[in-house]
C-alpha cells in the first residue's frame, strides 16, 4: 500500500475511500481503529497535508463520507462497537475546514452517542491527547449536545463529570480554547443544576481560567523578508503566495496602521 497504492492519486483515493467503507467492521484489519492510529500518530501539518485535502475533494452528495454522516444520522440498532468506529470516523472528519462538513459530523455524533454513555467516555479518551484543536472542540462540543439530549442516568453522568473534570479543569493550565472550555464547563454546570453532587471547587471549573499565551513574535519587517513571494527569487514557488494572504488577512490596525483587522 505504501510502496505502490498511495504513490498515485487515483489509487490513493479509492483506498481512502474503501477505508471508510469497512471503517464500521469489527477485527477488520483497516476499520477505523486503524484510522485512528494512523491520523493520531500524523502532526497536524502533515495530516492537513493529505486526509483534510482528501476529505474536502470527496466529500459530495451520496459520496461516501456523505453517506457515513446519513447513516449516523438514521442509526436505530447498531451494537456499541459499531458505533464506537464510525464516531471515530465522524471525530476526524472534523479536521476538515469546511464548516458544513463539520457542522454536519458534529450533529451526527450527537445522533450517535445519544444514551451511550459509556461509548461517550470511551470516544473522549481515545481523543484526549488529539494535537488538532478543531477535533478536540468538536468531541466536547458533541459531548454537550449528547447530555442534553440523553435520559438521564446520574451513574454515568456522574463519572462523566468526574472525567472531564480532571482531564480539562484539574491541571495548572487549562486548555486554551473557549468554546472547548465553554462545552467542558457547562457539562458540569447541567450536572449540578439537575441536582448532582460534586466533590470538587467549581471555582477551578468557572472562567477566569489560567493559560499561558505563547507567542513567537516577529516584526513586520521579519514577516515580509520571511514570507513575502518574490517571483525573482530561485525556488519561487505558488504556495509563497498562500503565506502571504494568510499573513495579510491578519495584519491588525495597529500592526500596520491601516484598520485592516
């Protein structure tokens, strides 16, 4: 597969897309345990480079990973396992950044997870150490959507609660995103207004968090040398322009003096 099916586009693409096919089959050599471990161990960059790429030319109406949201959407009986693999399937359709895609894998989690609550736990767990920010929001974002619309079960919720409190809250710094801290925070607040106890301070579960803001700063004089496209230059390549509307479209007012933020 390496040496010969991945080394052309067309070939590429139908293996990905038979992935997905037996993503959901128990023991099945490429089901979507084997998904998991081969985007888990990627860095961002290069998974970007290749499955988000991937994901935004194939997904289409009745393509498969089209259908794989469908059927998450309609899913009435499917044992636990199987739908464990195609949750995984569904997390990592959210590197995508088309926000429908990922909108629509989202809501299709949810549908999924509904009154699994172990599965739930078992789908956070898989993902706690995920290095993509739009995956790691997204499974918690689903996380509040499955425990809103669940019946209630204060045995599972209450090890829920209990997780996502020392997974995201119980740590010197909190993970520095709002919206993930937003979805974990409010897992726990509904807990607790349903009548569940606690044996934790909420204070560390409440806003205002604790997180360092890394910044590697550069003058604008640095980022133009860096990054500006110079059809002259040996080595010109296209993907010089990229970096520079990237650049451009976040040059603040006071970056450059021309309320451009």
């Amino acid at each position: 597969i390496n040496n010969v099916v991945l080394q052309h586009e067309y070939t590429a693409n139908k293996f990905w897309d038979t992935v997905l096919q037996v993503a959901a089959i128990p023991r099945h050599q490429f089901n979507a345990m084997w998904l998991h471990r081969v985007l888990t161990n990627c860095t961002m960059a290069d998974r970007d480079a290749w499955w988000t790429i991937w994901l935004k030319d194939n997904y289409y109406k009745d393509g498969t990973i089209d259908k794989i949201i469908q059927w998450a959407y309609n899913c009435k009986n499917a044992n636990d396992e199987t739908v464990k693999l195609i949750c995984l399937v569904l997390a990592w359709f959210q590197t995508s950044t088309n926000r429908k895609l990922r909108d629509c894998s989202t809501k299709a989690l949810i549908c999924l997870l509904c009154n699994r609550w172990n599965t739930l736990l078992d789908i956070l767990r898989l993902f706690e150490s995920v290095n993509d920010p739009y995956v790691f929001e997204r499974i918690y974002c689903a996380a509040y959507g499955v425990v809103l619309r669940s019946e209630l079960n204060i045995i599972h919720y209450a090890e829920l609660v209990d997780y996502i409190y020392h997974t995201i809250f119980n740590k010197d710094e909190i993970y520095p995103h709002i919206l993930l801290r937003d979805y974990a925070r409010n897992i726990i607040e509904y807990y607790i207004h349903i009548g569940g106890s606690i044996d934790f301070d909420m204070a560390k579960v409440r806003p205002p968090y604790k997180s360092a803001l890394s910044l590697n700063s550069l003058s604008n004089d640095e980022l133009d040398k860096r990054y500006e496209p110079n059809p002259d230059a040996p080595g010109f390549e296209k993907y010089h322009y990229a970096a520079s509307h990237i650049l451009s479209s976040m040059t603040t007012e006071h970056g450059r003096g021309i309320a451009n933020y």
